[in-house]
C-alpha cells in the first residue's frame, strides 16, 4: 500500500518521531512522509508512533492508498525531501 503520514509531535518527541518515520517511509517535507509500505510494516510504525506520542499533545494522520494510479502529487515552491516517489 501507500502511505502518506502526517504528523505534529511536542518538541522533546518530535526528533524520536522522525527517526522512527524514517525507518519505513521517505521524508517529503517537515514532519510529512509517503512511500510503500508492507502491512506488516505499517502496523509496526503505528505501534511505535503511538507508544512515543501523548494522545493529549501530539497527533498522526495516516493517508492509506491502494495504488497510486489515479492519483496526482503537485508541488509548488521550496522542495525540502526527495522525489523519489512521487503520488
């Protein structure tokens, strides 16, 4: 599948979290991240965000696709990851 994470962590956790993203996904853009992942694979990166964030202070949002047919990524001004993969 192919994910899109998004992400807003408290400041002490925010630099775990982003080592945590980089381990499944490819960075875009500050605290954004895409790329294919095994299911498997996305069950473990949620359960190591949700052991790190407090519920109360950071939040995660998970865009899941089946594919990347139908789909098309824009970019406009500074770019700040790769391009590797592009939606």
């Amino acid at each position: 599948m192919f994910v899109i994470l998004v992400y807003d962590f408290n400041e002490k956790r925010v630099a775990k979290a982003l080592k945590i993203a980089r381990k499944y996904l490819h960075w875009v853009q500050n605290s954004v991240f895409e790329g294919e992942i095994t299911t498997a694979n996305y069950e473990k990166l949620k359960m190591e965000l949700r052991q790190l964030m407090e519920p109360d202070e950071d939040s995660v949002i998970f865009y899941t696709f089946r594919t990347q047919k139908y789909s098309k990524r824009e970019e406009m001004g500074v770019k700040k990851g790769g391009d590797e993969f592009i939606l």
